[in-house]
C-alpha cells in the first residue's frame, strides 16, 4: 500500500478525501469509501488548478488521494482496501485474491486499450484499432457475466466495484457503437450499476474546495 505521513493529516479528526467526479480511479475509491459506511472531508479538486494543499498532501498530483490518521493513501485500490479494511458489510473482499487479479489485467492491459480508444488524439494512433483490443476484454467480460449476475458470483465483489468506472467510461466513448455490440450480460451489469443508490450517491456534484471552506462531509447515503 502507498502509504506515508504528510503534514495536514486529521489528527483524530475526520479523513479527508481529495477526489474529482468524473475520474474512474476516484468513482471506485468512492465506491468502496460508501459501501464501507466511512465518513470523509470531500474535497473536489480541478485539475487543471489543483489546491496547494493537495499537492503538498500528494506531489504526484493525482485523485483519489486519502488524509488519514495514519498516512496519506495516494492509490485508488490502496483506498479501496482501506476503506474496506476498516468495514466490509456487503463482503467485498470475499474471494479478494481472484478479484486483485481480474482489477490487474483490468488496470493494466484493459487501461492501455481504454486510454489511447478515448484520447486517440493525444497518441496519435487509430482508435478503432485500440477499441478492437479493449473490446476483446469486454468479450470476456460478458462469458463471465453469462454464468453469474457478478464477476465472482451473485452478489457484487472488489473487482465489480473497482472495474465498472472503466467498462462505464468505455461505453460512454461510443455509446451508440458500445450499445449496438451482442454483450447482454456485460449491458445489464452495467445498467444495474449505472442506476444505482450508490452510484447516485456518490457521484453529488460539489464546488471546487480552497482552503478555508467548511468541512463537506460525504459521502451522502
């Protein structure tokens, strides 16, 4: 875990959890923040202007980060873990060791294809050939999906919660193209994620935070 001390940890005091709405690595850490019933300070930043506590908090400068009694949390499944560490109601760690190896081809091989399909402008490549390879991950996805409602059985795991941010981001790139694919397993996973509570909860829009603001407890229930 990517732990170490920082200077503006709560001494006792409520976590704080710089996070961005829309990034997929800062869903799933509030995803699993939610589940686990922990309150945070939630601190919105913009990237393209981060707060210079953030940055002194993290230099590397990238969301999700947690401020903890005991450290700085600067990875998204470090988080997670975290998070659930600390309460596991819905047994999200169940059968943790297949779901860390389903959440590592998803953040390495799966990422890469999503990355340069989304942003084929920034790398100069084809993006149907990057969509093709992701898509062979979604192919797989869905054979899964066939035998069970979940990934690892018929209630919702790690890996679910830590992958659907990505599989939403790759639909939403074409939904007309992602729609149209024979995936009915893959679509109606989605589609139970996508609508519900939790995800509703923790994807409340919130002003961007500077120093001075009143503590935004989150996330809602």
């Amino acid at each position: 875990m990517s732990l170490h001390l920082g200077e503006n940890i709560p001494a006792g005091g409520t976590p704080i959890l710089y996070s961005f709405r829309r990034c997929p690595y800062a869903m799933r850490a509030r995803l699993a923040i939610h589940a686990a019933g922990l309150t945070m300070q939630h601190r919105e930043i913009v990237l393209r202007d981060k707060a210079p506590e953030f940055l002194e908090a993290s230099p590397k400068g990238t969301v999700p980060v947690v401020i903890a009694s005991d450290g700085v949390i600067e990875e998204s499944l470090d988080i997670m873990l975290w998070a659930l560490d600390h309460n596991d109601p819905e047994e999200w760690l169940q059968n943790r060791e297949n779901s860390l190896a389903l959440i590592a081809q998803n953040d390495g091989p799966f990422k890469t294809a999503l990355d340069r399909y989304k942003y084929a402008n920034r790398h100069d490549n084809d993006p149907e050939t990057w969509r093709t390879l992701g898509a062979s991950t979604l192919e797989k996805y869905d054979s899964i999906l066939a035998q069970k409602p979940y990934f690892l059985g018929k209630q919702p795991c790690l890996a679910d919660m830590a992958i659907f941010p990505f599989i939403r981001q790759f639909a939403n790139t074409d939904r007309a193209w992602f729609d149209a694919q024979s995936w009915p397993h893959l679509h109606r996973w989605l589609d139970t994620h996508l609508t519900s509570d939790r995800f509703a909860a923790i994807m409340v829009k919130y002003p961007k935070w500077q120093a001075g603001d009143p503590p935004t407890l989150a996330p809602l229930a």
